[in-house]
C-alpha cells in the first residue's frame, strides 16, 4: 500500500520491564508500566489498552487482549546506556557502542578549569543534583558572586543554571555553546543544558520554559538524515530538535509540555506531505519520573491515553502511527535515574492489521527499518523492518 506519512511518538521514561543486562546498571526490578500501575492500584489506559499495551507488560488497569486494534511488542535496547540521547539515535538506526560519561563525583579539576578560562565565570555546585533544589541551594550565592551553578545528574549531561536577571538567556547559551565545543573525547557527554531560572531568594527561584539542550551529535546519518537528503519531510514536536542538534529536521515546534507536544503533531497532520512526525513527550521523566511522583507519572500516562482518539481522527488512510519510548524511570524504585528497560511497541493505522504480536524486537532501530522500508530509502545499518507483518499483503 501507499505510505504518505508516520507519526512516531515517543513516550520519555516509559519503559516495559527490565532488560537482560539491567544488573549492569543498577535496575533489577525496574518496570515503569507495570510498577506504576500497581502501586496506583490501576490505570485507566483504555485506547492503549486497544492496541495491545496489556499484552506487553502486566499493568493492573490494562488487561491483556486476544483481539487488539493495532500490531504490538517492546525492543530490546542494544546500545550502551540509558539515555535520551542514546534511546532517540537507536530508535532512528545508530547504535551508540560506548556510554556516554556520567560524573557521579562531580566534573574533574581540569574540566573546569577549561570552562573558566574559556567562558569567564567560576563555577558553584560541581555534583549530581536535583535541577530544583540546587537553585535553592546555591541560587542566592550564585546572585550575589556571579559565578555559575554546574551541576550533573545519573545521566551524561552538563548542565549550568543561572538567573535570568544575572546572566541573560543569550549570554548563557553562548555558555554552553563554548561548553559543548569544549566537551569531546572522554568528556564526550551526551548533552549540554541551559537551565535558565527566575526569582529574587530560595523561596521564589522557578525554572523557567527556556530550557536549551546542545546534544552530542550523532557520528553518522540517523533516519531523519536519510528522509531529507531522499526528499522528504521531517517535522519535529517536543525535544526531538535538541536531542538531533536540529539535523534532519524541516519543521519544528520545541515543546516541553506533552499535550503541546502532541497538539503540534496533531496540527502538522493538517499539512499534505511525505514524511515522518517525530514527537517526544518528555513530561513522564523530566517533571515525575525524576521526582518520583507515582501519582503526578499515572495522571500523564491517563491524559496521553485519552487524547489517542483525537490522533486517530486526524490520520488518513495512507499514515500510520507507533507508540514508543527511549528508556525507562520508574518512579517506584529508590533511585531517580533512568531505568534500563525494554520500550513498548503499539503501532496503529486504518489499514495496520489488528492483532498482530510483533514480539520481542532485537533493537530499538526496528522503528528506523520500517520508516526507511515504507519509505523505500537506504536502510539505517542496524534494525530489522516490520512493515510486512503489519500491512495486508
């Protein structure tokens, strides 16, 4: 059949179950879906339910079904790591082999040394933290002397905050522009981020929207890559512009508010194009998955849920959708990193055959396989397609 348009949409921090190698990274026990669920005493994910989501992972709330309206699995990751950066490139076809460094002592003398001499400013903090309690902590001191809050997390970033009435937003990002040049090597981290924030004292200091990750870019074409330079469209909602340095992308709309997210998509189904919709809904892990918030995690997953319908009204017979992820962050556990999980698979569409179990796919790039087959375009060099078993012959 006739392809126009795929809509991916990427549910941050939604992770299946853990994977083969959790142990390696700290996450036996880690099932996002599942753990949430069961300590909410349920969720209400009916439309997810339809195509299959219960059949994936154990969810009290979601039941699995003989009959789905849709095709469904979960990937298996085989890139090194657990990040966003790392989940988004295996998703479009490039394996990262080697992790991304994480600094959980804190960034090495040298490091900033760099970042003074080549930027001006000393640093405060230098130590994995909260993005909101370590303004609290230091965002007075960082007023009154000027310097800079660097600080780190469980994942590979970089990440500077400062206040918007000391350092304006353009001179902080000038900042992590220079700091992102500056990372290479074994400083290679995955993103740089500008955490800009306002207010007067501790009890006033709020992050605002202006958020700016500088990612690492990818060492050789992703999916999105491959689509443009073939002629076709790449339009792009949430954070995929900051997690792909803006490479492979014609349209943007950076959001990072799920529903804003997913109504740009929904929008851009208004153009008449070729091509892939890339969104990402980073609410699940950027504002509960890494406070832990259970409830506030189960509320997101319910109000995605409820609004599928609207998608499914706004495709036509030639689009099909999947629903994915890139990692896991299950709430429920001690820790407030990622998790290493699998990520669910559902994919949906007028002419997506129903009750279709795609299984346990080798690589997240089984997404780049099929975009680049229904596309008839050069294959990513990692993933296997699974147009064939969704589509009528």
């Amino acid at each position: 059949m006739e392809i126009k348009r795929i809509a991916v949409i990427v549910l941050d921090g939604v992770g299946a179950g853990e994977l083969p190698d959790a142990k390696e990274y700290g996450d036996v026990g880690s099932n996002t879906l599942s753990n949430t669920a069961g300590v909410l005493g349920g969720l209400n994910l009916p439309n997810m339910g339809e195509i299959g989501l219960g059949n994936i992972t154990p969810i009290v709330g979601v039941p699995p079904r003989e009959i789905t309206k849709g095709a469904y699995g979960k990937c298996l990751e085989i890139s090194k790591g657990k990040d966003s950066v790392t989940g988004h490139w295996e998703l479009m076809g490039v394996e990262v082999k080697k992790p991304f460094p994480t600094y959980p002592n804190g960034f090495p003398p040298d490091v900033l040394e760099q970042f003074t001499k080549l930027t001006g400013y000393g640093v405060l903090g230098n130590k994995p933290a909260s993005g909101t309690e370590i303004i609290k902590e230091l965002g007075e001191e960082h007023m009154r002397t000027g310097k800079l809050i660097v600080y780190t997390s469980a994942d590979s970033v970089f990440q500077i905050a400062a206040n918007e009435e000391i350092i304006p937003i353009d001179e902080l990002y000038r900042v992590c522009d220079i700091s992102r040049k500056m990372l290479t090597g074994d400083h290679a981290v995955g993103r740089v981020i500008a955490r800009p924030f306002i207010g007067k004292d501790t009890d006033s200091f709020t992050r605002t929207k202006r958020r700016h990750d500088y990612p690492i870019l990818a060492p050789k074409d992703t999916m999105l890559d491959t689509l443009v330079k073939e002629g076709h469209k790449v339009y792009a909602a949430g954070k995929i512009d900051d997690l792909f340095g803006n490479r492979g992308i014609t349209k943007t709309h950076h959001s990072v508010f799920n529903m804003e997210s997913i109504q740009a998509l929904v929008n851009f189904m208004d153009e008449d194009f070729t091509g892939l919709l890339f969104a990402n809904l980073v609410e699940f892990d950027m504002t509960y998955g890494h406070r832990n918030d259970v409830r506030g995690y189960g509320d997101k997953l319910e109000e995605f849920d409820a609004f599928i319908p609207e998608i499914r009204k706004k495709m036509n017979d030639t689009d099909f959708a999947m629903i994915v992820s890139d990692h896991g962050v299950d709430p429920t556990t001690k820790s407030t990193d990622h998790s290493r999980e699998y990520i669910p698979l559902l994919v949906f569409g007028k002419q997506v055959k129903d009750s279709v179990n795609l299984g346990i796919r080798d690589s997240f790039a089984d997404v780049a396989a099929t975009i680049g087959k229904a596309f008839s375009v050069t294959p990513p060099s990692i993933g296997k397609s699974f147009l064939k078993e969704i589509f009528p012959d």
